[in-house]
C-alpha cells in the first residue's frame, strides 16, 4: 500500500532527531498523564463519597443539637432538643419515615470484670435499627418492653465487645456503665468509620427511657435521626424541620441555631467538596499542557518544514503528490501525540498510584482515561499537524529544490 | 520523444515580469545523448525544469512521449516524474541520514505499485555504477563522486525513459566527473536518453548534440562530431598522474 508506506517515511522521521521529538511529545505526555491522574482520583473519590453517604444512609438526615455548619457529632451540654421537637415534625412534616431519637455521651467508662474501655453511651429507642439501617450479629435488639420496663439491657458495637470481652460472645453477660450494671442483649455488626472520622463501633446502646432517667437523667436529646421515604425530598424536609426547629426554639436568623441539620446530600457534598477544586485544577492543567503541547509541536513541525524544505524538493521530484507529503507530515505529527500518549499514560499511571499511596487520596485506576487519552491526543496531533502538514505539501518543488 | 515548441516562461515578483524563455524551440528523439548549453542566466536551468516536470511554461507547448505536458494537473505531473524521469543533481540531494540502498528505493516509495524485488532492484543498479560494496553507508560516508553514482543508481531505479542531470560534474573533482560521464556514456549505448545541462564546453563534449541557448532561445543546434571518450580521458588521467 502506498499509504502505510508514506506514513512508515513520516515515522522513521521521528527518530532523526530524539531530542526534538522528545520536546514535540512533551505537552501530550503531561496533558494525557494528568488526565490519567485526574479520572483514577475522580472515581476513587466517588467511592469515598459513596462510601460515606452509605455509613452516614442515603436516606437519612441528622438533627443534632448544637449549632454549626458542616457535619459534626452532637455538642454535650445544649439542652434545648426536646422530644417535644421530635413530635412537632412527626406532626407538621409529610414524607418521613421514620423519626428515631437518642442521647449520647461520649467518654463514658464501661468495666467487664478486670476489663475497662471508653466509649460512646447512647440512649435511643427501638427503632434505632431501622432508622439507621443498622442489624445485630447475634443476640437481640433493644425492644419496646425494654423502653417501657427501663430495663437495664443494651447492645454493644464490635470495637466495644472486643475491647471487653475479646472474641468471645458477650451476648448474656454484664457490663457496668458508670455504677449501673447491664445485661448485654446483643452486638450490633461493624460500621466503620463515620464520615466525621469516627469510631461508629465504639458504642453501647441503652434503651432510650433507662439512659435519659436512670443513667443520665437528662430531660433533652442529643440527636434526632430522620429517614424520608423518597430520597428527592431530603433536601425539602431538612428545610421544613429547620423551619420547625426555628420556631420551636424562638430563632430568627441570622441568630445562630442552636441545633444541625445534615442530609445524606450535604454528606456527599462535603466529601466531594477538597477534590472537586483539585480536579478543575488538574483539568485546567491537562487542558491547558494539551494546548500548549500542540501549539508547541505545531511550531517545532512548522520549524521541521522549513529545515526539510529541500528533502520535501527531493522526494517531490521523485514523484511524491503533494496529498503524499501532506501524509507524511501529519503521521509524523500523529505518530507523536501517540507516542506522547503511550508515556503519559504510563507517567499517568505510576503518579496515580503515588497518589494514592502518599498522599491517602482514594485512587482507581480503570480503562476510561485511557481510552480518553487515545482520543485526545489524535485530536492535537490532527488539530496542530495539519497546518506544518498543508506548508510542506505546499511547497513548489522547484523553489524547493534551490 | 521530447518535442518543445516555442516554449516561454515568464516569472512575475511583484509587479516586475521577468521573462526567462522567449520561445525555445526543438525536439529530443528516444536514445539520443544531448547537452544543452548556456551561461548563467540564459534559461537552461528553467528549460529543464519544464522538461522535468517540476515546473510549467506559461506558453508553448510541451510533448513528452506523446503527452502534452500543460494540460496536466499536478498529481499527473507528479506521476510522470516518477515514471519518465530520472533526476541527477548538482548537489546529488542525497536523504543524509538514509543509507545508500534507501536513498536509492526512495523513488519507489511513490510508485504505483511498490515492485516486490524493490531491494533486489536497488542493489542491482547500485552494482552496476559500481558501489556494490558501499550499500549500507550513509552519504556522509562517501566521497563527491560516490554520492553522484548514488544519486545516478537513484535516477535508473524507476526504469525511467530519460535520465534529466542538471550540471551533473559540477560539484566533483575531474576524475570523478569522468567516472559519472562514463556512466552516462554507457547507459545511452544500453539506449537510454540522457539530457544533460551543463555551462562547461568540456563536459557537453561528451554528449552527442549540444543544444546552445541563448537569452531565452535556441542559439544553436549540433551534431558533436566526434565525442569525447570518457574512458580515453580517465586513461590519460591516470598516466599523467603516473608520470608525476
């Protein structure tokens, strides 16, 4: 074929001068590795998000008492979340599923036997484990007859269980929360970490009714969790509550709240949040190094043309049609994005994985970018091989020649 | 085979016209050796353009092996050059960085069917002007006369009707001049036409017509009575140098 011959000629171009080849490929190399980079941190993050949308439910809304932005755990110590609070948005709020209260104290010292540990202390109702889509691993959940009885029972977390008890089943011993002994019911399975960054199974749950009079005797909750039916209305009901809450506690903004509202959807958007600017950042870099990179091979070729002007004679003399030289320029001009392509990705690559080794960035690495650089880099070496392609094939040969 | 008649050429820079050509007139038959001849600035270089198909006149006419050169679009032109014609150089034009054998399939890069032996091809005209042993080096490797004999091995690869050599001596040394003349000599004998422009008296000598332009036209038009024998010359050369 007359073709693959021509673009064999364009080719064996590229090795003539190693150094200047090196510079034409140099913009793709790092526009196609931040590429690289940007799209394995884009899905690793997106699974973080996942992840922690997932810990947090992806239906849920948290109301906790205290105020500031952003999601944090309850503050101790503010008093003003009632049950009564609870109660209004049951009433006044269409689309809930489920509204589950609790009180938390954090710190609290926990023996079994010689064993001691710290943890979370909450008080929450029988429906905790729906609302939080939370399930046991053995034994049984805190019940209705617990909350009516203020039974002295709860259920541990796993970090809690084998902080205590080690690997065996805690399920039917006691434990001594403060100076209150209790019977543990069961163990609730492991969660991880919170998106907070929390220990989410260092925790004992007592039923709601014993933790609020005979372990804490406080008349105030720290938290409300809140489960909608459909996962469009979460941003709609966590403004009616505040509405609510707003009301309830006499505030007017711009008075500071005294209470939180997170939704599943703020969750998600916190953790795109740092590696959101970080990717425009990267795709600024790799748009603009692409740019640069092509402007770049588009004058070293323009350059190439004029230093070759009289092999271009030659080869034209020798029968070469000007759409033959026209070819010749513009493999070579391909044949380097795609070599340039081929380094980037590798360079891509090893920076994604260094990535996601020093700097803890969730990193994954797939096909797409990829399949993303092949495309963009036949794009620049089209786009800025055309115009040094169309002046060498232009170039009358007998002017060439002289 | 080459039939020009009143053929003209004028470049126009600016708004000056230079007119080059001024209605040259002759025809060249199949297997004959001519020189054509003339000072600088007479036309010989723009003539031999036109013949080679690396240029167009803007009038007259031009017929090359029944083709009438004008009317061909650039592609066409291309192809003629590739099939018709086999160039030699002043400057040799030699690809620096490919090794004689590539430089000499070069021209069947552009041909319509790329030939199967094309290698086995190139060896065998690089033998027959005599660089059997120097295929693989590169023209930086090799000395004037060498490099020409590449270029002239280059020319003969395509089979071409004509060979077209633009002051094809000019840049060698007197030996090596010979060594390309006597060449010529024997691929005419084998019925090859050979057009040769030259300004030196000496070296048109060779050939067995010379064509004299003058100021754009045909000043005359010669049978060489008795052309001078390369071979006698390099003979003569070399006792001289004996003698020395």
């Amino acid at each position: 074929m007359r073709a693959s011959r021509i673009v064999k000629e364009g080719i064996q171009s590229l090795g003539a001068n190693k150094l200047r080849t090196f510079f034409m490929m140099a913009g793709t190399i790092v526009g196609i590795a931040a590429l690289t980079v940007i799209m394995a941190m884009g899905k690793g993050t997106e699974q973080n998000v996942m992840k922690k949308v997932n810990s947090f439910g992806i239906k849920a809304i948290m109301v906790t008492a205290g105020g500031g932005k952003g999601f944090s755990p309850p503050q101790e110590g503010i008093t003003t979340l009632k049950l009564e609070d609870l109660e209004a948005i049951r009433s006044q709020v269409q689309g809930i599923e489920l509204l589950s209260p609790g009180v938390m104290k954090r710190g609290s010292s926990i023996k079994a036997g010689n064993a001691q540990a710290q943890a979370t202390a909450f008080a929450v109702e029988s429906d905790f484990y729906d609302a939080w889509e939370w399930q046991l691993t053995s034994g049984e959940p805190i019940n209705a007859e617990d909350m009516s009885t203020m039974a002295r029972t709860c259920n541990l977390g796993t970090t809690l269980s084998r902080t205590l008890f080690g690997s065996t089943d805690p399920v039917g011993e006691y434990i001594q929360i403060g100076a209150t002994r209790f019977l543990v019911k069961g163990v609730l399975e492991s969660r991880g970490t919170s998106p907070s960054g929390g220990d989410m199974d260092n925790r004992v749950l007592v039923p709601l009714t014993t933790g609020m009079r005979r372990l804490l005797n406080v008349d105030y909750i720290s938290f409300i969790r809140v489960k909608v039916k459909d996962i469009k209305d979460l941003v709609p009901i966590g403004d009616e509550i505040r509405k609510i809450l707003h009301e309830r506690h006499h505030i007017t903004p711009p008075q500071e709240d005294d209470f939180a509202i997170v939704t599943a959807t703020d969750i998600a958007e916190a953790a795109r949040g740092i590696s959101g600017t970080l990717s425009i950042l990267l795709i600024a870099l790799a748009g603009l190094s692409l740019i640069v990179g092509g402007i770049v091979l588009m004058n070293i070729l323009l350059i190439s043309v004029n230093e070759r002007v009289k092999e271009i004679g030659l080869r034209r003399a020798l029968g070469a049609t000007q759409s033959d030289i026209f070819m010749q320029f513009l493999a070579e001009s391909l044949a380097i994005t795609l070599l340039g392509m081929l380094f980037g990705c590798l360079v891509g690559w090893g920076a994604s994985l260094l990535v996601g080794m020093y700097a803890k960035a969730p990193v994954i690495i797939s096909w797409e970018p990829f399949a993303l650089a092949v495309v963009f880099s036949l794009t620049v070496g089209l786009f800025f091989g055309i115009q040094p392609a169309r002046r060498a094939a232009r170039l009358k040969p007998v002017e060439a020649l002289q | 085979m080459i039939e020009v008649k009143d053929l003209e050429k004028t470049f126009a820079k600016g708004s000056i016209a230079t007119q080059v050509l001024k209605g040259a007139s002759f025809s060249i038959d199949e297997g004959e050796y001519v020189a054509i001849m003339g000072t600088s600035g007479t036309g010989k270089s723009t003539l031999m353009n036109i013949i080679g198909c690396l240029d167009r006149p803007t009038g007259g006419h031009y017929t090359l092996n029944g083709t009438e050169v004008e009317s061909l679009d650039d592609d066409a032109l291309s192809h003629l050059r590739n099939h018709e014609i086999g160039f030699v150089f002043q400057q040799f034009h030699l690809l620096a960085r490919a090794s004689a054998l590539k430089n000499v399939m070069l021209p069947l890069i552009y041909a319509d069917e790329y030939p199967e032996d094309a290698e086995e091809r190139a060896k065998q005209v690089l033998s027959s002007v005599g660089l059997s042993d120097r295929m693989d080096h590169r023209p930086n490797e090799l000395s004037g006369g060498q490099q020409q004999r590449v270029a002239i091995a280059r020319a003969l690869v395509t089979n071409p009707s004509i060979i077209l050599a633009d002051e094809p001596t000019g840049n060698l040394d007197r030996k090596s001049g010979l060594d390309v003349l006597s060449i010529f000599r024997r691929l005419n004998g084998e019925g090859r036409t050979i057009i040769m422009v030259t300004h030196d008296e000496m070296t048109a000598e060779h050939a067995d017509r010379i064509i004299q332009l003058k100021d754009g036209r045909v000043a005359s038009d010669r049978k060489v009575q008795d052309p001078k024998d390369p071979q006698k010359e390099l003979e003569a050369l070399k006792t001289g140098e004996d003698d020395r």
